[in-house]
C-alpha cells in the first residue's frame, strides 16, 4: 500500500488515502473530492477552480495525471 494526501492529489485538505496502484488513489481523491464538493468545502471548491483552470491546456490533464502517476510510483511502500 501507498499513501498520498489530497493535496498531493490536487486537492485541500490532510486526508490521507491508502492504495495499491494509482487508478485506484485517483478514484479515492475524486470520489472524496466529490463529497468536499457537496458539502460546500470552501477550500477544496477552490482547489477544484484551480484545477479547472489549469486543464484548459491541451494535453494538460494527462500531463497532470502522468506527473502525478510518477510521484505515486516513487513512493516507498508502507505496509
Ligand atoms: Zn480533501
């Protein structure tokens, strides 16, 4: 298992989240960010703005995910 934080991921906050491979800490950080998004979370709402700018860039968004994928990979494991 690794760990990433949500801000490691984009987001705002200290939440850890724990996987094996990246696909899957991806769809923990949006399915969190989702639910940060509902309750009105001023900080990850403007995280997510921030984000949105940011992929208005052609190739930006794999460019995003391919940079994070990378630190996900260097990551040592923790048991
Ligand atoms: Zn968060």
């Amino acid at each position: 298992m690794k760990t990433m934080t949500c801000k490691q991921l984009g987001g705002a906050c200290d939440t850890e989240f724990h996987a094996n491979t990246f696909e899957e800490i991806a769809e923990m950080s949006k399915k969190h960010g989702m639910e940060m998004f509902q309750n009105s979370d001023f900080a990850h709402l403007r995280a997510m703005n921030e984000m949105k700018e940011l992929m208005k860039a052609p190739g930006a968004m794999n460019e995003w995910f391919e940079n994070r994928r990378k630190e996900f990979n260097a990551l040592t494991e923790n048991e």
